[in-house]
C-alpha cells in the first residue's frame, strides 16, 4: 500500500510525552491568567518508547479494533491555504469516503486542522485561529466520554437527542499535504493495548469555557505504530470517540514524535486533521 516503500528499520526508539498522575489536574491555558502558575501541565512524564513501522501490518489495522487503520484517498485538492475552500470543494470527498468505509447513515465534518511549518512556535491563545498548528507532541486523545456527546449537542443542538439514541463515533482523517512526511511523523497506540484506566482527563481552560481531552499515563505495555514516509494519498484514520461501550475501540491516544531516521534537513512535516462524527 505504502507509494514509497519505506526503508526504515522495523522499528525506532523515540520520547513521547505522557502524563504524570497526581492529586492535581491536568490543565493547559490557552490565554494569560494568574490561575496558570503552578499549574499541572500535561506531557509531563516523558519517556522512551519502541515504535513500530506498521506498513508490514497495513492491510490488519482496523479502526474499531485498534483505534486507526491506513487508508488511500486520491483528491486533486490543493488549496490548503484556504479555509472556505477546503471546507467547500474537500469536506464533500471526506463525507463520501468515510460514509463507503463506515457504512455510515449521515457523516458530519466540522473542522479541520493544518499542521505545517509556517504555524511553529505560534502562541494559542482562545483568538488563536485553530485551523493552523503545528504537530502536537503529547500522548492524547481529543475526546473523552463525556466530551464526545457534549460535542454532538453543541454543533447539532435540535437533533442532538435522538442521534444520540444509536451509536456516534467521531473519527479524524489524517494526510500529509504537498510533499511526503519526512520528519515528526504520527503515531498511534494500539487500542488493545491501552485499558480504559490509562487514559485520565486533562483540560483545556478558555476564557469563557472549559475544555477536555484525554491524556495517557506511561505503561511498557502499550504498542506504538507509525507509517514512515506516507504520502499525500495515504490517510490514517484516528478513532477518537465512540458511543459503543460493546469492547470497539473507542479512543486512540496518539501523538507526533521526533523520527531519529528523519533526515537532519528534512522539510517540516505539512498535513491536515480533518475532523468528522459518523452517525450509524
């Protein structure tokens, strides 16, 4: 599947960031108040894991079993730099795709992300326009149990209720742009390898609201897979929430990581998180 196959090793050590369990939340800020100091940041637990290269293992990853799974999507879009754009002539391709491969009712996208060069070391703030980033390199999902249904009644407030009634998953989609992903490539953590007790809330602390995602606490046995050199067709598909509590994969903890077989020159990774909820 991999357009260019990879000549990594079957695997690399690399530092990811986990978080620490104290008495005290997690939390980040994202504008300036006193509230801040002293506060407990997440990805304050680094430590050294083994990824794997999971191209070998392509064709058997499945999102509802291990959290992810890679895929192919052909698009002649290219204009990520504008938003309306993206949102007009790209979502519609997403809904299509994900409604072939879910066997979805109804697929919803609400945002997206672009992580590339030109947003590295921007400051977030709650003005911060969030659709331009750079990689996150802390070990999380972006959904918890609560946070997941929370989500759906904010952005479909009338219908809310009744699709809540049958199973809501929300899913990323993930693919470089421009060029191949040379360096702080993504990583997924198998789900069948991460238990529900490692995952703990942290919190996002807006002026106006409060925010929350999950973080994970370090443990040896979780298993770490990465895609080495995907290309703008390869997507990965992240499952960060799920309404069925029936043992599918409902949140996969994920993170960008430093590639130690990167180039020293390689170009900073460009690629855009398209977010969706899938209703069944």
């Amino acid at each position: 599947m991999n357009g260019s196959s990879s000549s990594n090793t079957s695997s690399v050590q690399a530092s990811f960031n986990y978080t620490k369990v104290l008495d005290t939340p997690a939390e980040i800020y994202f504008y300036d108040t006193e509230k801040s100091q002293g506060s407990h940041e997440p990805g304050d637990d680094p430590r050294n894991v083994v990824v794997h290269d999971g191209w070998p293992r392509a064709k058997e990853f499945d999102v509802d079993i291990h959290g992810f799974c890679l895929d192919k999507l052909h698009t002649k879009f290219d204009d990520w730099e504008d938003e309306e754009k993206t949102s007009k002539n790209f979502y519609p391709e997403v809904v299509e795709y994900l409604k072939k491969k879910t066997g979805a009712s109804r697929v919803l996208v609400f945002d997206h992300t672009i992580r590339a060069a030109r947003n590295e070391g921007k400051k977030l703030t709650q003005e911060t326009n969030t659709s331009q980033r750079s990689p996150v390199q802390l070990v999380h999902c972006d959904y918890t149990a609560e946070g997941g249904p929370r989500r759906v009644q904010q952005l479909l407030p009338n219908e809310a209720d009744e699709l809540l009634k049958k199973r809501v998953a929300f899913i990323n989609v993930w693919k470089p742009i421009r060029r191949v992903v040379e360096e702080r490539p993504l990583a997924m953590a198998d789900v069948t390898t991460t238990p529900k007790d490692d995952f703990q809330k942290y919190f996002l602390r807006y002026r106006d609201r409060d925010g929350e995602n999950y973080s994970l606490r370090y443990s040896p046995d979780h298993k770490w897979y990465y895609f080495p050199k995907m290309t703008p067709d390869d997507i990965i598909l992240l499952k960060t929430f799920d309404s069925a509590d029936d043992g599918t994969a409902r949140f996969v903890g994920h993170s960008a990581f430093i590639d130690p077989t990167s180039p020293p020159n390689a170009p900073m990774r460009e690629s855009c998180e398209i977010r969706t909820i899938v209703f069944y």
